[in-house]
C-alpha cells in the first residue's frame, strides 16, 4: 500500500514536474530526493577527492589533553595554537577522539562527518517545509552544487558544523513550543562555537514576546546553567582562565585567512576603531530590525517586557516564519559584520541564504536576480585565496540581501479613512 502510494505520488509530481520545482507545498518530496542524491554525493566526495589537515589534527592534541588529566584550559593546545573553544567542544571531540582510536582514523571520522551532514541537512529541511516559503528548485543550489559545504563537512572536519547540526535541532524544537528543551540545545550548540550567539539576539526577542521579562528568565538559566556544568571542571582549577580562552570576543583575526575584508590594508583590519565600527553597525542593524522588522505591536517594544496577558495589545502570535526570520535575519547580520570570516565560517549561514532571499514575495521575474545571488556568494567563498574583487562582491551581495530584506518585509502603509461627510448632503438639500 505504501509502495503504491508512493509511485502515485513520483507519478504525479513527474507529469507536473513545472509545479513541483515552484510549490514548495512539493518540498518534502523534493528533499527526499536530494537526502538520497546527498549521500552518494559525499561518499563520492571521501573517496575521490583527498583529504586535507588543517584543524583534526590540533583537536585532537586538544582532547588528548583533557583525557590525560589536563584541566587548566590555558595548558590545552594543539599544533594551531591554544584551544579557544568552549567546554562542550571538549566533550563532543572527545567521543570522536575515541571513535577514530585516538584520531587516527580519518576515513571514519569523514564517514561520522558525513553522516551528520546528512543529519543536519534533514533538520534544515523540516525547517523549511515548516516554512513552505522556499520553491523546491533551490534546494538543488543549497546542496549538491555547492562545493565548499562539502569540504567542510567531510574533507576539512572542522567544528563549525557540529556547532549549526545542534543550532538547527533548536530552532526545530522552538517551532514545537518547546522553548525549554530548545534553549537547552541552543546552550549546547553555543558551548561548541561562539558563532552561535549571533542568533543570541534574534532568541532573545522571541522570549520576550512569548513570555515578557519574568517569564523568560526561566529559560535564559537553562542556557546559562548548561554552560556552567558544561565548564566546571575547567572553573575549579582556573576560572579565569577558562573564561578568558573559551569566551575570548577580543580575539585577534589572521589577515591571509580573511574572506570579506581583503580589500583593507592589513592595518586598518587589525585596527581596534575598525572592530569597534563594525560593533556599532551590528547594534544598530539589530536595533533597527528589531524596532521596525521583528516588532509588529501597536505598542512600544518595551512592553514586551510585560507578561503577555498584561499587554495593552496583545502581540501577534509566534508564527513559525516569525521564529525562523527573526533567528536568521539576526545571525545574517552578524555575519555581515563580522571582523573576519574565515572560509569554514560560510557553514554559519549558507543553509539560511535561501529563506532569507525567498521570504519576502518573489515576482516570476525576481527569481533569476537571487538565484544569481546564490552563485555569485557562492563563487565569492570558493574563490581561493580571497581577492579584493571577492571579497567586495560578498559585501555586495550581502547588501543586497539585507535590502530585500528591509523593503520586503516593511509594513503595509496604514490608511486612514476619513468619517463621512454630511457637507455635500447639507448642500445637495440647500440646492433643491
């Protein structure tokens, strides 16, 4: 029964094959077929193209430290250089350090890799189906053709992916409601990269408008306590320097690795004032979006400090594309003001690109203009090493997303109408 159902199901998308590229009502067929062509991808991927050290190595001398006892974090170290990395990175690598017997192992840990690429890109998926914004033609560009997803996940195994895999399993827990549990995978995902809180602010407006300023605290302790636990065995013996190495925000950038600032003197990149700018440019895009995106009450944003049920106006309801714009367009932002993007950071959001282009209404002719976005981002991270033409094009586009974003989401103008007027029946009676 189920077999039959299913070949009536390809046999219908087939003779409709134009509707089932454009409805994204087609998106979770259209995602199935791409899991499985997913999987022969990245096994075509581990045996055909070599593998390249450049981090598994220094995490793997970083665990190694803990496991033989070492619990002062400024004393972990690999051959890149100081863990800079919070507790839960520990723990994660740890289990694949004894996966892949000490490390050694690297065919397996691309396999491990692999696997959660396609775990990872099943929880992307149940997002966007949630969504239904998507048409299922894109969904070909955020897989198969990009090659430095790829290498990231099974040729280079850096931890970036490790960190979004949980970071998505939140925000699908967050579309259920369940914001406890979600905030609690949040937490984990933050102790793995501190990428993660750059979705911080975007969570943090969901809260309050949920539950106001009392009833989010609750879930803001299960994040903080996670990373208590998480860390104390490292804040017994030296706390400063756990949280000085974990939690290092002023951390300074390698020039030569830079994707989006090539096109500065290496001088002005180092500049603290330059870092300082680009922090005040990400408040302000966070502000703004906050107070004229993200907000949709009548009332002042500060009552969303208020319990719901005490609100003058009741707030709009979380909808599941309020939860999942409000979290990305807050990591998009991040991004675009980052120090530095090195190329493993194009993980941080390239699974979010498509939403975030087709989120806003899209006329038939619009569709080719973002569609040439996808390539030319993705053209601009594959362009090794970076260039200033890039590295400026990358600024661009991003531009242009957050502009599309800005005008496609703003507000309907809200007309007035005016109270009818006796005048002209005052006159139409003084003329009889």
């Amino acid at each position: 029964m189920a077999a039959g159902r299913g070949a009536a199901v390809l046999r219908r998308a087939w003779q409709q094959r134009r509707t089932a590229l454009l409805d994204p009502s087609y998106t979770p067929l259209v995602a199935a077929c791409l899991c499985l062509a997913e999987g022969g991808v990245n096994l075509w991927v581990i045996r055909r193209v070599p593998y390249t050290e450049i981090d598994w190595k220094a995490y793997m001398e970083e665990v190694e430290g803990f496991a033989n006892g070492t619990l002062d974090y400024t004393r972990l170290k690999g051959d890149t250089g100081p863990l800079v990395y919070p507790a839960g990175f520990i723990y994660i690598f740890l289990g694949l350090y004894y996966a892949t017997g000490r490390g050694t192992d690297i065919h397996l840990a691309q396999y491990l890799f692999a696997g959660l690429y396609l775990f990872n890109l099943l929880l992307v998926f149940r997002i966007y189906c949630r969504t239904n914004k998507v048409p299922p033609y894109v969904f070909f560009f955020m897989c198969c053709a990009s090659y430095r997803i790829h290498s990231i996940f099974v040729l280079r195994l850096f931890n970036d992916p490790v960190a979004m895999a949980i970071l998505f399993l939140a925000i699908n827990l967050f579309l259920e409601e369940r914001w406890s549990w979600g905030c609690f995978f949040f937490s984990l995902a933050v102790s793995v990269k501190m990428n993660i809180l750059l979705f911080a602010p975007g969570l943090l407006f969901l809260l309050l408008q949920q539950f106001g300023l009392w009833g989010c605290i609750p879930k803001l302790c299960i994040c903080a306590l996670l990373q208590v636990v998480l860390g104390l065995p490292f804040l017994l013996v030296n706390p400063v320097g756990y949280l000085t190495r974990s939690f290092d925000l002023g951390r300074q950038f390698q020039f030569k690795w830079t994707v989006n600032w090539r096109f500065l003197p290496e001088e002005v990149f180092q500049n603290r004032a330059f870092h300082a700018t680009l922090l005040l440019v990400h408040l302000a895009g966070l502000g703004l979006f906050a107070l004229h995106r993200w907000h949709r009450s009548k009332e002042s944003i500060l009552a969303l400090l208020k319990d719901p049920a005490e609100r003058k106006h009741a707030s709009p309801p979380l909808t599941v594309n309020k939860i999942v714009f409000v979290l990305f367009s807050s990591n998009f932002l991040g991004v675009c003001c980052s120090r530095s993007l090195h190329y493993q950071f194009y993980v941080w959001y390239f699974h979010t690109l498509p939403y975030l282009l087709w989120c806003t209404p899209t006329a038939k002719l619009a569709h080719m203009p973002k569609v040439l976005l996808l390539g030319v981002i993705e053209l601009c991270w594959n362009t090794y090493p970076s260039t200033v033409c890039s590295s400026l094009s990358l600024h661009i586009c991003h531009g242009l997303v957050l502009l599309q974003l800005w005008y496609g989401t703003a507000p309907p103008p809200v007309t007035h109408t005016p109270p009818p007027s006796r005048r002209p029946a005052a006159i139409s009676k003084k003329a009889q």
